[in-house]
C-alpha cells in the first residue's frame, strides 16, 4: 500500500517527548535499558536533527540525525509506531534522512544492536555495509555494529546539490 508521507524537521517539545516515549516503550531501547528521560536527552543538542513522518495529521515515526563531529552524518535512531511498520514509512524516513546527509557529506552512519537481526538486514539491503563492532557497548553480552553507506571518500567530497 502507498501512502502520502510527510517528512517535517521539529523541535518541538511536545513532539519530542512523545518520540521519547515511543523509544522507551519498545525494543531495542528496552533491552538497551533507555528510559524515557534518557530517550529525550538524546534528541538534545545543537548538532541534532530530529526529523518526523506523518500521514495526514497522525505521526507516525521518526529519525534523530548527529550532524557534526567525526561521523557527521549519524543517524542515531530511527523509529515507526508499530501498526505502520509494513506502510514503507521507515522506507520514506531513511531516503529523506540519507539525502540530507548527502548533502554535507559523503557518509551515512548508524549502529544497529546485534540482537536486532530484521534492522540490521533491512540495512545492508539499503546498501549498508559493516564497517565495526562495538563489543559490549551499551550492555553487556550485546554489541553494537557501526555501519556505514557511502558515495565516495570524504576528502574528494564537495557536495552535492540538493535533491529534497
């Protein structure tokens, strides 16, 4: 089924914390032990791009991007309800989010938990390749895979124009 998404940047609060409680109610960040207060500081931050998927006025998902630093162009989380999961929402949010990184540079990068097999799969369909592991980075017996999309080296980047 295709649906008319909608992908809008927010800061606002009341969006924010309701994406913080999305995240601290399902998995992975139940496993990984991430409480609502600590789902919503992680959306804090200057160099953080929170970007939300709606279809008509209901929200849907969202992505939280870290565009600074050494792996500018991180994608920190991304998260669908889940009776929206099989809409291609997560599909719409990771093709917006790639191209605005795009844009600043030639890298995309994400960790998926080891135990989360569909996401890490859905991923390396998406071009994602694995690129190190982080053993027993958040909790223990379970590990961190950093993953890494890329168009080209970051000293030949010079941008590219914008396609959004």
């Amino acid at each position: 089924m295709q649906v008319a998404v909608s992908i809008n940047q927010t800061k606002d609060p009341k969006v924010l914390d309701r994406c913080a409680q999305w995240m601290a109610a399902s998995e992975p960040w139940l496993s990984l032990g991430r409480d609502e207060s600590g789902c919503k500081a992680a959306m804090q931050g200057s160099e953080k791009e929170v970007y939300v998927a709606s279809v008509q006025s209901a929200l849907l998902g969202f992505v939280v991007l870290q565009m600074g630093g050494t792996f500018k162009g991180y994608i920190q989380s991304i998260f669908v309800v889940p009776e929206a999961r099989s809409l291609g929402i997560g599909t719409v949010l990771l093709d917006y989010v790639e191209n605005r990184i795009f844009q600043t540079s030639p890298n995309v990068f994400l960790c998926v938990s080891s135990f989360n097999d569909s996401a890490r799969r859905l991923y390396e369909r998406r071009g994602y390749e694995v690129v190190g592991v982080l053993e027993d980075f958040l909790i223990e017996g379970a590990d961190e895979v950093l993953m890494r999309k890329s168009i080209g080296p970051l000293n030949a980047f010079k941008g590219t124009p914008k396609l959004l």
